[in-house]
C-alpha cells in the first residue's frame, strides 16, 4: 500500500484547491492512502512544532511512501527526513512552490520565516533518504526568487516551471504530481 502525505504551506490548509483535487484523484488508485494534514498554527508557523506534528502522524516509512509539500511544507518534510535514521528510505518527495530563501515579506512575517532561512538543511542527510525529488515552480510567484529554482536543480530534483501559477494557492489541479506518485 503506498502512503502519500501532503503538507499544505504557511496560512493554508488542506484544503487548498490543488490539494483536494489530489486527495480525490489519488483515492480512487487502489492500494493507496492518502493523509492530507492540517498543520498546527499555521498563520506562525514553528520549525519545531511542524516537523514534531508530522512525526505524530507519519506511520511505518519505507519505499512505498511519498511526500508531497506546498512552501513551507516543503521545508517541513526536508526537517523530518533529515532526521530520520539513516537506514529508513521514502519513495519520492514533490515540493510546490518550494524555497529556501523567500522574498517580498510583510514586516510582521520576516521574523516568522527567519528560522526557516537561518537554519540549514542537511541536504546529503535527505539524499541518504530518497533521491526521487520533484520541484514544482511557477514563472510568477510573488514569494519564490528564480534562484530557487537552480538551487533545487543542484540538489538533485527535477524541476518543473509552470506559467502564471503564481504561489499556487488557487491552483485547481496539479497533474505532475499525481504523475509522481507511481
């Protein structure tokens, strides 16, 4: 049975229009069980307290598991396989819209995102977990720099640019990932 996880980004929930979509399509597969979360505080959301959420409702992993991330739940999966043992391997990971440095905050959001940036990820750890990775950018988003997404080629994930999707918070479908989970 494969296990796919959906982790929506900071001020949304899952209930975002690409991930329903998702969680609709991949239920009707056979053999395939679905967990799209609602993350704790999502309007301030805490390294610390997304990656222990996570860890609360992520069961058995092993090769048939598949994590899918929106923005900050990109980084929260990334924290989360990075601190697993070293022997435990995911299938693949799909990252929308994702970022390690993001731009154009509010004031009151700088100091929310701060740990994020400042904190680095292992990325030889996550490596060590699954070499399947999908980065999913858009030509237009308001928060993701183009230097993203050769930061996300060097690490190894393919990359996908899409036109005019902006942070793809209104996105209504997102095929390329639901072609990922095989």
């Amino acid at each position: 049975m494969k296990r796919v996880y959906i982790i929506h980004g900071w001020g949304f929930d899952s209930n975002m229009p690409w991930i329903k979509w998702l969680e609709t399509e991949l239920k009707k597969r056979k053999n395939v069980e679905v967990h799209a979360l609602d993350m704790p505080n999502t309007e301030s959301p805490k390294i610390e307290e997304w990656v222990s959420y996570l860890k609360t409702k992520v069961g058995i992993i092993d090769d048939t598991t598949y994590f899918i991330g929106h923005s900050i739940g990109c980084q929260t999966i990334m924290r989360f396989l990075e601190k697993l043992p070293k022997s435990e391997h995911v299938k693949g990971c799909a990252f929308v819209a994702p970022w390690f440095d993001i731009i154009n905050l509010e004031d009151d959001e700088v100091a929310i995102a701060h740990p994020w940036i400042d904190s680095r990820i292992n990325f030889e750890r996550l490596r060590q977990h699954t070499g399947n990775f999908l980065a999913i950018f858009s030509n237009n988003d308001p928060y993701v720099s183009e230097k993203e997404i050769e930061k996300f080629r060097d690490f190894g994930a393919k990359v996908i640019i899409k036109k005019d999707e902006g942070h793809f918070d209104t996105t209504e479908r997102m095929s390329e990932v639901l072609q990922f989970i095989k």
